[in-house]
C-alpha cells in the first residue's frame, strides 16, 4: 500500500512535469516557427534580389562591349556572373557559408582586377574606356551582392540554430506528443521497477532450484517396482 501511494505521488509529480514541459515546448515552438518562415521570407527576397543586378551588369558589360569594340568587361562579366548566380542557389540550398564566401572573393577579385586592368585598356572607335565605365557599374552590383551576401549568412545562422532544435522543421504539437510519448515510455515508476525487480528475483531462484537436479526430500531411490506392487 506504502509502495502504491508513493508510485501514485510519483505519477502526479511526472504528469505536472510533463505539464510543464508541454506548456513550455509550446511556446518554443511558436517561437521557432517564426523564426523558421521569417528566414524563409529573407531567402524568397534574396532570390530574387541576387539576380536582378547580375542580368543588368551582365547586359550592360556586353551591349557596351559591341558598341565599344573592347571585351574586357565583358569577358569578366561571361565567368563571373554565372558564377556568382551558381553560389547564390548553393547557398539557398545548402546554407552552407563557404558559397557566400567564395562568392564575395570572387566579387572583390574581379573588381579589383578591373580597376587595375581600366587605365591600360584601349580607348576603342569612340575613345570610351568601357573597362572604367563598368568598373564603377560592377562596383554597385558589387555592393548589392556583397550585403545580400553578408545578410545571407547571418539569415544561415539563425537557420543553423534552428536545425538543432526539437521539432524542426515542422515545430508543431505532434511532435510534442510524440517525443513525450517516447520519454514517458522510457520512464518506469518505483512501484514498477520494484515489482520488476522481484520477478527477476523469483525467476532466478526457480531457476537455481532446477538447475540443481536434486530429487525431493524423502525420496527414496532403492524402493524396487515389486515393493511398489505390494504397497
């Protein structure tokens, strides 16, 4: 009676724990969740952000590069563009931070290279240095790509927080009942292992007794079949 009353406290603390829990688990959900869609949100607006600049560049390095007759700008812009499109959708996909790293290197090389290469580019037909013109183009985009960048890693932080919570990615109360179901299951009560512990007990000596081969007490093994008739 003792040992069942205690196992009942017991089950009242554990359901008030629970309780608790499931209040407390509920809130952090919501709170993940949040957070969750607001990063879905900044990557839908990074999408299409990240690529209205490289198409405008891309366009402008090329049209001015027919026009001009010179082809620097725009040979620079045919191997970066593509490039920078190509890490932008690795990192929607992966969240990796190496993609946006690599794509602000590969930002800072190529303007730095046009800045260098602008001066000793010929004038062309129109006495027009395109190399300078879109150095200053490309440092605009430079700059919208390299903040959508640095804003993609601190939204890839938060997403990286949140793949480590419970719940993710759904962050409902399914779930909730499902891990608690699991963790209840885990736990037995005193009352429960004290019983348990018994019967191992119980078993064990029944399996001692027969593992002994003894013949019961009393038995007398010289009692022939002839004397067992006369009984």
């Amino acid at each position: 009676m003792y040992e069942q009353s205690e196992a009942d406290r017991y089950q009242a603390q554990r359901s008030m724990e629970f309780a608790l829990n499931r209040n407390l688990r509920s809130q952090e959900f919501a709170h993940n969740l949040s957070l969750l869609n607001r990063c879905k949100k900044h990557y839908s607006i990074m999408g299409i952000v990240y690529f209205i600049p490289l198409i405008i560049y891309f366009l402008v390095a090329f049209v001015f590069g027919f026009l001009t007759g010179s082809f620097t700008a725009a040979l620079f812009a045919l191997f970066e563009c593509p490039l920078i499109a190509y890490l932008a959708l690795k990192s929607f996909y992966s969240h990796k931070d190496m993609t946006l790293i690599l794509l602000l290197a590969t930002l800072f090389i190529v303007q730095a290279a046009l800045f260098v290469l602008a001066p000793k580019e010929p004038q062309g037909i129109f006495k027009f240095n395109i190399a300078g013109k879109c150095s200053w183009i490309h440092l605009v985009m430079a700059v919208i790509e390299g903040s959508l960048a640095v804003w993609n890693i601190f939204t890839n932080i938060t997403y990286h927080k949140l793949e480590e919570a419970d719940g993710f990615p759904q962050f409902n109360e399914r779930f909730f009942e499902q891990e608690m179901d699991k963790r209840g299951s885990a736990i037995k009560d005193p009352y429960q292992l004290e019983m348990e512990r018994r019967m191992r007990t119980a078993s064990d000596a029944m399996s001692d007794v027969g593992a002994t081969g003894q013949e019961p007490v009393g038995y007398n093994s010289s009692h022939t079949t002839g004397q067992m008739d006369e009984i």
